[in-house]
C-alpha cells in the first residue's frame, strides 16, 4: 500500500488531545460524503486524542458498512491544536443480485442461504467475496457426495443501476463419487466387519438404496467412533496411526487405515477415597465393576456420571443434595495389562435451594405455577422433587412439556443452588363450532368455548382483555347446542383451581339447561323432556397415602320433566316405559381419585384410579314407610329419585418400545337401588355400546353414555327393549376393559397426532344380580386420534366385533368417529 | 387494477418510494410507511438519506407497539450512525421499547430487566441528557415492580405455610432491594414465618425457633419504633417468650424427673 509511507507516525508516549478543525473525505463517488461522516461518528468541534479510541472506532464503523475496499482516515494538517482529517474511501461496484447456472432450481434456496454470509445486497464485490462464496457453493456439493464439483464466477454490469454489478455462479457439480471400499491393516483383534459398523456415515457402496457419500468431516467423526470402540473394549492405546485417500480407476474413492492396537487392558483393584456418607460397598455396588473385567473407559464414566436410567455414583449424591459432589478416578497403578484405580471422592455440603425462579411465563401468572412446585427455597436439595415439580407444571395443561427447561446454577461458596424453571406457553383455550349429525337424524349446531386459563380477577380490568383477561389457572366453559325447536342445551362451568389460594381446594359452579321436543306445540302429538342441573363441588388434594390422592364431593340439584315423552330410553326394572312426570334428582357425590399421568393428551407413563359413589337420601325408608310403591305410578314413585350410584375407573400406561405405549383400562358402573319395592331408579343408568358421541349431545340427558368399540347400541341384548319394541333401553350395570398400543406421529403440543390398536371386551345387564364380570363382548380393531389444542381431540376407530351375530345388514365392522372429546 | 399504495410499490423508484414513505409517516399510516422504507432501505446504504430512513422505519414498528423488532432497530441505528445527532434518542427509545414491553409482575420480568439495564447504561454514558430523570424515574418504577413480584413470592409461601420458604424469600427481597420502603412490613412477615414456624415444630425444634423469633422481634422493634407493626410483634414476642418459658419448665421437669429416677 502506498498509503503506509505517509501514515504520520504518533507517539503513543504521549497521547495529545485534538479538536476536530474540519473533515474531508476522499474516493467517494457513490456514497455521500456526509454520509460517511456521520457513519464514522467523528465530528467538527469534537475533541478527540491521538492516539485513541476515537479513530480506530470510525475506521471499525466505516469498515462495518461493507462498502469500500479501503478506509483510512489520515491527517491533513493541524493548526496549533486543532486538526483537520481526511476520509480516504475506496469504492468497489454494488451487488445488485445473483444468480446460478448450471443447477436445479430446487438447490437455489439453499445455496442462498448459504450465501448469505459473504454475499450482501449492495455490498460490495470483492475478489473475497467471489472466492469465498465460490467455495462455499464447492463445499456444498462436496457435502452433498459431489467431490468433483467446480464453480466458477462472472461478473456482469448490471446496466440498470449505476456502479452494480451481478454476478453468475457457474456450477458443475459432476457425478456423486461413491466409495468403492475401506480397508483396515493391522486390526488383529477386531474383524474388518465389526470395524466397518462403527463407521455410521462413511459406508461401502454395496446396496442399491444405501448411501455411500465421502464426506470428510464425517469420515473423521467415524475415525474417531473406531477408536472409541477400541476403548470400549480394553485397547485404550488404540490408535489410527495413518490413513490415506485415493481414486480408483472408476473414479471411486478408496479409504485406507493403518490401526494401532496397542495392549488390552483389564481392571484390577478399585479403591475409594474421601466417602462418608455412603459405604464403600453402596459405591461398589452402584459402579458394578468387578476386577478382572476388560478396561473400559466408557463403562466407567456411564457408571460414575452419566448413566441413562439414573443408576450412577452421582446421582446416587446428587438425589440427596450433594450438588457439589466430584469423582476423580485417578490410575494409581499400571502394573502389565492391569490397571488399579482410585476413586477420589469429594463429597462436599448437601445445597440448599436458595431461590426458585419461574421465566418465560407471559401468560400465566407466576403464583399458578409457584404453588405447584415442590422445590421451594429453603429446601434442601433433591432430584425427585425437581421431577415431581416437572410434572406438575406439565399437568396444569399451559405449557409446551417438550420445551420446559430446568435450570441448577450452583453457588459453591454459599454451599446454595437456584433452581430456574423455563416454560413456553401453549395455547390452551378451546373453541368448538361444529355441525354434526345427532341421534335422530338431525343437525346439530354446537358454539362452545372453554377458557382454561382464566382471570376472574381481571374481568373489569380493560388492560387485561388481550384477548380475554387470563393467567389465573381458573377455568370457563359457555356451551350451546341447538337444532332448532328439537333440542336445545347450555351449559356452564367455572372452577378455581386454589379456593382462597392457601391450599389445592378446586371449587366449581356448574349447571346446564337440556330441552328435548317434538311435535307441535298444544297439541297431543307434543312431546318434551326437560332438564335443569346445578353444582357445586370442592375437590382437594390429600396428604394421605400421598400427595397424587385427589378427593372430592358435589353437591348435585336436579329436576328432570317429562311430558308424553315415549323414546323409552327410561325404564323401571319390569320394562314400564317412563314418559310422564316430574322427578327430583337430589344427589351428593364422593369421588376419590389418584392419577400420577403427567401428559393428558398422549401419557406416555402413570396410571389414574378413580372411584366415585353418588347417592340421593333412601327417600322411600326414611320418610315414605308406610307407602304402597306397588300402587303408585311412576312419576309418584320415582318424584324424589333414590339410588346409589358406583363407578370404578382405573388407566395405566406404560412405554413398551421406543415411542410405543401401552394403555390398559377398566370401568365398572352400577346403580343400586335402597328399596326392592321401589325399585331402580329409571334415570342416572348406563348405555353401553356404539361411539359413545352422544355423551357429547344428550351428555345430560339422564343417562350415562359409554362406548364399546365393534359394537352398536343394539348389539347388546341387554339394551333391547325386553317387551320386544324397537328403542333401546338403558342398563342398571356395565363393565368394561380396554387393551390399547399408542404410537405417537407427532407430539408437537399444536396438533398431537397418534394412531392406536385396541382390544377391547364389555358387556351391559339389566340387574345387579345378573352381573357376570366374565361374559364379555369383545372387539379389537385400529384408531387414529389428533388432537388439535383450538378443537380438542379428533379421530376415528373401526372395530371388529366377535361376539355379536353378522347378518346381510349388519356387518361385523363398525367405524366411529370422535368429535371434541374421547369418549367414555 | 391496483391501489394507488401497490403502484408505488411496485413502481421501482426509490425517489418516490421514499418520498411516499416520508408521507404516510407523516400521515401516522405506519404500517404502509414501513413497508416502503424496508424498500429502499438497500438503495439509500451510504447515502445521506439513509439515516434519516433508519431512524424512522426504527420508529414505525415502535408505533405499530411491536417492540421487539423496534428495541432491535433503534439498537441498530445507534451503532451503525455513531455520530448521529440522533443517536442518544435511539439508545433511550431502545430501552424504552423495552420498558413497553415489561408485564405485570405476576409474569416473566426479561424485559423488565432489560430495560432497567438499557436505561442504566443511558444514564452512565449520557450523565447530562435531559432524559435522564425520566430514566431513573423508569427504573425506579420496574424495581418497585420487581420488589412487589419479590414480595408477592415471600406471601405465596406465606399463604401456603411454607413458613421456611417464606423467610428465605422475604430475606432475598431485603438483599436484592436494600432501598426498599416497606422493609419494616418484610421484616414483619419474617417474623410472623418464624413464629408460625415454630409453632408448627416438633418439639426438639421448637426452643431455637422461638428464641430466633425473640430475638428477631427484639432487633425489630429496636430498629423500627415507629411502624404500624409495632403492636403484632410485641405481641408475637410476648407469646414467644411465654412459650420458650413453658418449654423450659418441661425440660427442668423432665431432667429432675430424669435425675429422681
């Protein structure tokens, strides 16, 4: 450069502080010279020292702009101590764009984003520039097997811009090279074969469909897979002294290593040091290494550190508190093939927990999720509660479980450790709009939301409706349905997880109108049936026999009316159809349930038990003794609805390979009467049989809808009418069990996509005394459910059903569709 | 047939793209301004415009409150224009984005931290900038906030007696915000913890954490005279010392019961 003869040369002794008199610049055909002189931050009037920091910075900011291919910035003169600089740029033609010849259009996306790092529009163009992207675009067919690829570039004046240029990427990417073969010297003890397996990437042609490309970082990384199998098995020395690389006469590749062996190893004597708070023969138990077996470096780092399944020395400490615990196996010996070790402990204080921090919560408020952790400050440390703490959060439905980051900084002067939960919220409100065929025929219009993060406090905050006032954990469900004058529902629900926010009470408010109705109004050919329900439940979590024990108790108050209403779905124990009346439903529930599943929409371990017992008052033996039931009607002898109402529920899951999961279900249902002489109770019964969707649209509609896939409603003799009628009528007891392989398509948390095989078996009957837990429907067949977080779950099932009779119209397949919600 | 807003889009004149762009800046149609100056935005590089161009398509996503990207832009600019008039209003809005961006303090506080720490390194570089006492109001504003989301936390655990966590909670509140305000009412609720901690202990635990509430009631009413809590902690002293009196008579009990035998 000539420009270094006049550089004046400063002496950094003594650092003079100069006012800026004037700047120039120079070279600056394109740019504008203000321009570069405010990019350069230096201005008249400043004071600046030189040397110092001031110009070296306007030179960095000026380079930064990527537009000249030289800067300097030189004095021009000074006066006393005011000094005058000049701006020396050199300019370089413009990148307008670019461009590819010779490539398949579908490479250019890539190859662009390749390019994005040398290549700026309008930037300049550089003799780097073009070398560097050139090769860039080289490595990329290299790296795709292309080993002969070649780029060249040319640059083309861009007439429709002054001093832009393009430039054209030339490619010849040639023809894949594959490997011909890889051949191994000096492996005495390893076969070429078993050698070649360690190499994932870097294979022999010898398939029609296998991959065989020469990639060099790669082939390093399998270098070093060999040598690390060597380890595996005692050669610790093993080393690849030297490799070579040629073309073969097709132009193929050969590789070719040269492996030193070295001595197999063995372990001998294991001594440990420094462990008080766990014996030596705990530790010894836990590395289950013995003396005399092959050395293996992996082996002994898995067993002390970093073991899969948990079972290692540190875990053994760390799920105890000591976070500060090291173990240093140190060789004290090498005596021939043999190698002593000593474990150098250092167990060091057990870590208190000294602040839990809740981040990345932009929703959901931080007392929702603080609540529910078990790692609290104070604490000691333990790894059991962290995970219990995992699981809670991913229970409460608002954040992505895949993404949920937990964090330990350690404070090894304080003998403290802070635990930092990480949570991305997920979308966890649902909106259903549907339109769907109901039981007689008809459409169904549904409108129904359910807000599961909710702010009851936030209501008449107007800041908060963004778009509705959240984070809360409380949840709102508003449903409608409605075909017209034939049915009509509304529903609603409100729960607050916390009542009063001092212990885990839920507390829910809940209650729904139902109206069915046919035929013409005021005259004989109308029909309805009415339902009014509201609730109240308090559920809390108990301590006893442990913390996954949820218990809870509703209070149910509801009037059911019936006017000519002859679907004879409602039955007395003799057959009798109900269809006029007004009857009150007055029931308290006890429902005791534990559930350690931490996914609810695809589990993949834990198991859920419930068992809930819902009764009215014994009515008829507490007030009514000396009345004659034989006598009465129906509606006189069900007006005040007694039973006693058992449901047993019980699901597990468990990972049986890879990503597959196995769930097996039971659910028993039934409904005792208190009184022979009244009778069972015609309403609160079960329907076993079909997909179980008209839970979702006569859900309330005094009976208990469960599916049985394979089967129809009509399948079970039990559900037949037993005066020979058409309808189908409902049973005091059911049971049911379900075997199911799941295989999770995608977990993403904003469309969970699974696909099952199930084996299911159940059966209804018409009295408790005819319950026979052995004679059961079965049915196997295959599923696919999508949970979508706006729709709920999606799906459909075809099953076969064995046991039931295959005529020209009834075939033995039957196909459901799941709508909203898995059915029961 | 398209709008008048498409044809200067597409029309490939940055003159007039930009003379638009100045336009529909003026006319606070933010949106449509962006979209044009992110257009010439490569044309006008080294160019006198361009500062100008910078500084205001900073200033669209700001307007159109999408505060992430304009905290980016304006970080941007005060790097790339060092010597821009401009350049100090760049720094304050990038930090201000960021204050726009801090949530109530039941929620993440990234941004809240953020902020704090944007405007603390304005205030340091720039001592004489008129903004500097809306700066340390700002800050004082977020570290209310922090403190309140601190003391949220110590009362969470409170409500929930985990007593334990509680203490430790209130007493990090006091480290992070020596300033604070209310450090009698903390003080307080650590009192209060400690009391109900002991109350809840087995027995063997019970004398130390009766005599550690007593003491730090002792310090507390030392120290704060005049507090409203005055009342509560004489009275949790009081009933401290009544029990550490009953506790001593169990244990001269048990040790001459112990010595008769």
């Amino acid at each position: 450069q000539v420009a270094t003869d006049t550089l004046p040369i400063f002496s950094y002794d003594e650092p003079k502080e100069y006012e800026i008199g004037g700047i120039t610049v120079t070279g600056a055909n394109f740019s504008d010279d203000n321009a570069i002189i405010g990019v350069s931050g230096l201005k008249v009037g400043d004071k600046i020292r030189i040397p110092g920091g001031e110009i070296p910075r306007a030179m960095k900011s000026l380079w930064k702009l990527r537009l000249f291919t030289d800067v300097q910035i030189l004095e021009e003169k000074t006066i006393g101590d005011v000094i005058f600089l000049e701006l020396i740029v050199q300019e370089r033609p413009r990148l307008s764009r670019h461009s590819y010849r010779g490539i398949k259009k579908s490479y250019h996306e890539d190859l662009n984003e390749t390019l994005e790092q040398f290549l700026l529009k309008g930037g300049i163009v550089t003799e780097n520039v073009k070398v560097n992207a050139s090769e860039a675009i080289q490595d990329f067919f290299i790296g795709k097997g292309f080993l002969d690829a070649e780029v060249s570039v040319s640059e083309q004046v861009d007439s429709s811009r002054i001093n832009s240029v393009a430039l054209v990427f030339d490619v010849d990417r040639g023809e894949r090279v594959k490997i011909h073969d890889i051949i191994f010297q000096g492996n005495e003890n390893v076969k070429d074969k078993k050698l070649r397996k360690q190499m994932d990437n870097t294979k022999r042609k010898r398939r029609f469909l296998a991959s065989s490309k020469f990639i060099e970082d790669e082939y390093e990384e399998d270098q070093d897979a060999i040598i690390q199998f060597y380890n595996t098995i005692g050669f610790r020395d093993a080393q690849i002294v030297s490799d070579s690389f040629w073309r073969n006469e097709d132009g193929r590749v050969m590789l070719q290593m040269n492996i030193d062996e070295g001595n197999q190893y063995y372990f001998r004597n294991i001594t440990w040091k420094g462990n008080s708070i766990y014996p030596t023969e705990t530790l010894e138990s836990v590395l289950g290494i013995e003396k005399g077996e092959i050395y293996n470096q992996e082996l002994l780092e898995t067993r002390l550190r970093f073991s899969q399944d948990g079972r290692d020395v540190s875990t053994l400490y760390m799920d105890n508190g000591y976070l500060f615990f090291q173990v240093d196996p140190t060789e004290v010996a090498i005596v021939g093939d043999s190698i002593d070790l000593e474990m150098r402990i250092f167990e060091g204080p057990q870590a208190t927990i000294d602040k839990v921090v809740i981040m990345g919560n932009d929703r959901t408020h931080e007392h929702v999720i603080r609540r529910e952790l078990r790692t609290r400050p104070g604490d000691k440390f333990s790894r059991s509660d962290i995970i219990r703490s995992q699981r809670e959060i991913v229970n409460l439905g608002y954040f992505n479980p895949e993404a949920l980051d937990i964090n330990t900084p350690v404070n090894p002067q304080r003998g403290t450790v802070d635990i930092e939960y990480t949570v991305e919220e997920k979308p966890s409100d649902q909106l259903e709009l549907s339109a769907g065929w109901g039981g007689n025929r008809r459409v169904i219009g549904t409108l129904g939301v359910a807000f599961n993060n909710f702010s009851l406090r936030n209501i008449f905050n107007k800041e908060a409706w963004r778009p509705l006032p959240q984070g809360d954990g409380q949840r709102v469900s508003l449903r409608a349905q409605t075909n017209g004058d034939f049915y009509q529902s509304y529903n609603m629900s409100f729960t607050e997880p916390w009542l009063g926010g001092k212990k885990p009470t839920s507390f829910t408010l809940a209650g729904f109108y139902n109206r069915f109705a046919f035929g013409t109004r005021g005259t004989s050919s109308r029909q309805s049936f009415n339902i009014i329900q509201g609730s109240v439940s308090l559920g809390t979590r108990l301590r006893w026999p442990d913390d996954n024990f949820v218990y809870s108790t509703a209070i149910n108050i509801q009037t059911l009316s019936l006017d000519n209403w002859i679907s004879g779905l409602f039955r007395t124990d003799d057959g009798g159809v109900v269809s006029e009346g007004y009857y009150n439903n007055f029931s308290l529930s006890q429902t005791i349930a534990r559930t350690t599943i931490n996914d609810p929409i695809f589990p993949k371990e834990g198991s859920k038990f419930s068992l809930s017992l819902q009764a009215t008052l014994p009515y008829s033996l507490l007030f009514f003794q000396d009345r004659d039931y034989s006598e009465l009607s129906s509606a006189e002898r069900f007006r005040w609805l007694e039973y006693h109402k058992w449901r047993f529920d019980a699901e597990w899951y468990t990972p049986l390979v890879g990503k597959l999961v196995l769930k097996a279900q039971s659910k028993i249902g039934i409904l005792g009467t208190y009184n022979k002489k009244v009778g069972t109770s015609p309403f609160e019964r079960f329907q076993l049989g079909g997909d179980g969707i008209n839970n979702q649209q006569f859900g309330f509609a005094g009976v208990d809808i469960i599916s049985l896939r394979g089967y129809d409603v009509e399948d079970l003799e039990a559900n037949l009418d037993p005066n020979g009628g058409s309808g189908n009528i409902a049973t005091p007891v059911f049971s049911k069990h379900t075997l199911e392989l799941r295989y999770p398509l995608s977990l993403n948390p904003s469309s969970t996509i699974f696909v099952t095989a199930f084996a299911q078996a159940g059966n209804a009957w018409r009295t408790v005394r005819d319950f026979n837990p052995f004679d059961l429907k079965r049915s196997a067949g295959l599923g696919l459910r999508v949970f979508l977080p706006m729709f709920g779950t999606l799906g459909f099932d075809y099953g076969l059903g064995f046991d039931k009779e295959v005529t020209a119209d009834k075939k033995r397949g039957t196909f459901n569709i799941v709508l909203g919600f898995e059915p029961e | 047939c398209k709008s008048e807003f498409e044809k200067i889009r597409t029309s490939g004149d940055p003159a007039l793209v930009l003379q638009k762009a100045n336009a529909y800046y003026e006319e606070e149609e933010y949106q449509k301004a962006q979209t044009l100056y992110e257009l010439v935005i490569g044309s006008y590089r080294g160019k006198a415009e361009a500062e100008d161009i910078y500084f205001k398509y900073a200033y669209t996503y700001y307007y159109l409150r999408q505060y992430v990207l304009a905290a980016y832009y304006f970080k941007n600019f005060a790097q790339t224009y060092g010597g821009s008039s401009k350049r100090q209003d760049a720094e304050f809005m990038a930090a201000y984005s960021n204050y726009q961006m801090s949530p109530t303090f039941r929620l993440d506080q990234t941004y809240t931290l953020k902020a704090i720490e944007e405007f603390q390194a304005f205030i340091n570089a720039y001592p004489n900038n008129p903004r500097v006492t809306e700066c340390n109001n700002l800050i004082d504003e977020m570290r209310a906030k922090l403190e309140r989301k601190a003391f949220e936390e110590g009362v969470l655990y409170f409500d929930i007696r985990q007593y334990q966590s509680a203490m430790q909670s209130f007493e990090n509140l006091l480290k992070d915000f020596p300033e604070t305000d209310r450090a009698d009412e903390v003080r307080y609720m650590i009192i209060k913890s400690s009391f109900l901690m002991a109350e809840n202990s087995f027995v063997d635990k019970q004398e130390e954490r009766y005599r550690e509430t007593a003491n730090l009631s002792l310090e507390f009413l030392g120290r704060y005279g005049e507090s409203e809590h005055v009342k509560e902690v004489s009275s949790i002293l009081n009933n401290s010392q009544k029990k550490l009196k009953q506790l001593d008579n169990v244990g001269y009990q048990e040790q001459s019961a112990g010595a008769g035998s």
